[in-house]
C-alpha cells in the first residue's frame, strides 16, 4: 500500500503534525511530534506518536509508523 505525505503542520509550541493518505482508502495515519520538557527543567526532548484515523473520527496510537501502517492495511484488508 503506497501512503502518501498529505500536509504538515507546525505549531507555535513547536510541535508538529504530518498527515498521511493512501489513495483508494479513507484511513489516515497522522505522525505527531512533541516536545517534552527534560526533567531538570532545561530543554526539551520530541516524543513522535502515530495514530491510524478511522473515518468516524476513531483514533488508534502506535509508537512506530510501521506498526500504524500495518495496522491501516489490514483494515483495509478486513473492509473488502
């Protein structure tokens, strides 16, 4: 399955947002990135999470983009 980079979003907190798509399916996967502060108080560090978005608004959390990938496909698979 061909999944293809649908839009970014930067925001002012410096987090980020990317959307992904695959052609012939409604599921969307989006990468979210965030700054967590360390524990001293000094800088930070990004956290990146991955959710497969169902087309109700369903959202399912992944810690790696090949699991969500992997994940939306089969439920691809699982509508046919």
């Amino acid at each position: 399955m061909e999944w293809i980079k649908a839009g970014t979003t930067n925001h002012p907190d410096g987090s980020r947002t990317i959307r992904y798509v695959s052609p012939g399916t409604h599921v969307m996967i989006e990468s979210r990135r965030c700054p967590v502060k360390h524990a001293n108080g000094i800088g930070s560090w990004d956290y990146t999470s991955y959710f497969v978005i169902l087309p109700n608004g369903t959202e399912k959390e992944f810690h790696q983009l090949r699991a969500a990938k992997a994940a939306a496909e089969m439920l691809k698979e699982a509508r046919r």
